[in-house]
C-alpha cells in the first residue's frame, strides 16, 4: 500500500483516481483520504503494456471515472488469463468485467455521457503490423463488449449515445469518417470527403469537425451528422492538425505540427463551432494543451530539449502567459501526453473548479525530482506545486451527483 498523502490545506473540489507504483487503483477523497479499490496481490495479475509489475502482481491501467462519479473503469491485465476491463463501485458495492481484451492490449476507455456504455480501444499486432480494435460495452453487463470498428489510426468521440470515429485502412490505403450507432451497427452514417492528416474529430456546436486532405493541404471542415451536405471549410493548413473541444461545446482549441507526427505544435487558434471564425492565441512549440473548466485559458506542455523536461504554460485566450512548472513525467504520464487529443476528453487533469492541474511525475526546483515521483497539485493562479501522494497517474472525477 502506498504511503497516505499529506492532506491537502484545503478541501479539494473534486476526488482523484490514482494508480500507484503497484499499479493498484486507489481513491484519494476532498479530504485527503485514501481508499483502495482493487486488492493488491492478488496472484496472477500482471500489467503488459510497460511490463512494470513483478511476476504474479495485480496490476491497472487509465483509470476514468463515470459521469455520475460513483464509479471508476480501468484496465485489469493478468498473465495467464485475458485481460479485462474492469467497472468498479466506488462505495465498495462491487465490481464487473464488461469485456476481455484476449491478446489484444490496453489503450483507452471512455464512458458515454450517460454513462450506460464504455467504449474500449486497444491494440493487436495482425499480419505483422499494429491494429487499433474499437468495442463497446454495456457498463453493467459482463462480457457484454461488441466490436464496432478496427484500423490504423483510430480516434473517436462520444456524440450522444453515437460515435463518431476516425478509421484508417493501411492496406487499402484510405480512411473514413463516420458517424456510428453502437446499439445499432446498420446505423451509420459515412461522413463526405478523403480524411487527411489529423487527430482525433471533435463535437462542437452540433456539428462534427475534422480535417479533409486537399492535395497537400488539409482543410478543416464542419459536417452535418446527417452526412447530406457538403462539409463548411473553416480554413487550410499545412501538417498533422489536433482538435480539443472546449468545456461548453461551442469552441475548439487547434494547433499545427508542421513536421508531422512526433514534431512540436505550433500556431494554437482557437475557432467558433458556430461562425468558424479563427483566433490566434500563441505560437510557442507544444507537445500537448488542455483546456482549463471555465473555457478562459490553455494550458500547455512544451518539451523543453536542452533539459529532457515538460514545461507548462497557462495561456489566456488574449495571449498572457504563466508559467506553472517544470516536470519529468511518469511513463503513463508520458503517454498520456502523447495522445492528449484523445485522452483529454475523458481522463481530466484539471479539477472541475480549475483550481490545480493534476501531474504525475517529478517537479523540478522540489528536491530531487527523480527521488520525489508521485502526483502533484499545481495551482493554476498563483502558490507552488505540492506533492500529494505516491502515484504514477491520476485523474479527477467529476464530482458525486446526489
């Protein structure tokens, strides 16, 4: 079991899921009191993707809590046996595996906002190359996962109780954007236009938003959900585009990577989902941005080269900037950040009040950060990072529903 956290100075406005070093889900409460949710020790259970955990060791992964926050869905691996995924009562009650990943391996979960259904993304190798699987499942129901889509890339966003997905095909060489029923596969609505070089799509302002390859230009467009008419274009660019829609649905924060894959953002805008109008907020190079809860700020993660560190940046929509801390991620944490457009949407950094930002990992100018790992709060105004709690990843919930 891990050391208790020191109790916060003041009540926190939200509870957080944490993963601990022995890969164990943990919930730290408003108070700073710690509670298991999985039994540590457990035989036979063992985490594959970092390949971390000792022999034998129960282990987790991406923890996310449901809407109504009374319940947390996570990854369960286990060595002899097929990995799952796990829906846990926060109040103890009990606990149900909704799916089985067989050989495939853990990427992502995300809870419809009804919180009746958990879609699953996870990875196989298939003919000698990675392939991204997509199922949905019931979040009371075991073994009740349905396979909805499979390729290379694929990301995907909740529309109601649809998803919307973006699914490449590497052997036919093309991709779709579409529109799909879980509950009904024949329900499906292929989006118009050729895909092009881009991240995940975004809900906003009733319409979807993502990016069409025009030659070498990628162009972003609004579509319809109905698929009827022909996509509004907001503007051209030139590289791999990220979307990350904002709290109230209405706006869209984006940024190019010129380079393509695996090279800094640059030029972060944001644009009206109801006009399409575009502005400017900064152009500093970022690895990944979030939005802060009341929509006013970014906040952003530069990769600071010369000291093999993550920086962040508080950035309002008018341009100011504050720097918040220097960090050295957790591997979760790095792979977090990798994938922010996607995971930001469901595995929330910042607390509902906007109050801190959530790290896991060690702080520079804390000690030593190498010796001081663990989950960090960061104010957003103002006051210094405090350390909270051994961890290698966590994540707020949304706050209890009476």
């Amino acid at each position: 079991m891990p050391s208790k956290p020191q109790q916060a100075p003041e009540v926190r406005s939200a509870e957080i899921a944490l993963i601990d070093r022995e890969r164990q889900v943990y919930v730290l409460d408003r108070e700073g009191n710690l509670s298991p949710q999985t039994a540590g020790g457990q035989p036979g259970l063992v985490w594959a993707m970092w390949n971390t955990a000792e022999r034998g060791q129960a282990s987790h992964s991406w923890p996310t809590w449901s809407p109504d926050g009374r319940q947390i869905a996570c990854f369960a691996m286990e060595e002899e046996a097929p990995s799952q995924v796990v829906v846990i009562d926060v109040d103890g009650i009990g606990s149900v595996a909704v799916c089985e990943l067989g050989e495939r391996l853990p990427i992502y979960l995300f809870w419809s906002p009804d919180g009746r259904k958990i879609a699953i993304l996870t990875q196989r190798m298939q003919e000698g190359a990675d392939r991204l699987h997509l199922a949905v499942a019931d979040s009371d129901q075991p073994d009740s996962a349905e396979t909805l889509a499979e390729g290379s890339p694929l990301f995907f966003t909740w529309v109601d109780h649809r998803l919307a997905t973006f699914v490449g095909d590497p052997q036919l060489g093309q991709s779709l954007v579409s529109i799909v029923n879980p509950e009904g596969r024949r329900d499906k609505t292929i989006l118009p236009g050729n895909p092009g070089n881009f991240c995940a799509p975004v809900w906003v302002a009733d319409r979807l938003m993502y990016v069409l390859q025009q030659g070498a230009s990628a162009s972003v467009v609004l579509a319809e959900p109905s698929g009827a008419d022909e996509p509004e274009v907001v503007e051209t660019l030139h590289g791999l585009v990220a979307f990350v829609s904002s709290p109230d649905g209405q706006r869209v924060a984006r940024a190019v990577a010129p380079g393509g894959d695996g090279t800094p953002y640059r030029d972060l805008a944001i644009i009206d989902g109801r006009t399409g109008a575009v502005s400017p907020v900064a152009d500093h190079p970022c690895l990944a941005f979030l939005w802060t809860p009341d929509g006013r700020a970014l906040l952003t993660a530069q990769v600071d080269t010369d000291r093999n560190l993550i920086r962040w940046h508080r950035i309002s929509l008018d341009g100011r900037n504050r720097h918040l801390a220097d960090m050295y991620p957790t591997r979760d944490f790095g792979f977090y950040l990798r994938f922010f457009e996607q995971y930001s949407q469901s595995h929330p950094l910042v607390d509902p009040e906007g109050d801190y930002l959530l790290l896991a990992g060690g702080i520079e100018g804390f000690g030593d950060p190498h010796r001081t790992v663990g989950l960090w709060e960061v104010p957003l105004v103002g006051g210094s990072p405090r350390r909270i709690g051994e961890g290698v990843f966590g994540v707020y919930g949304p706050g209890r529903l009476s």
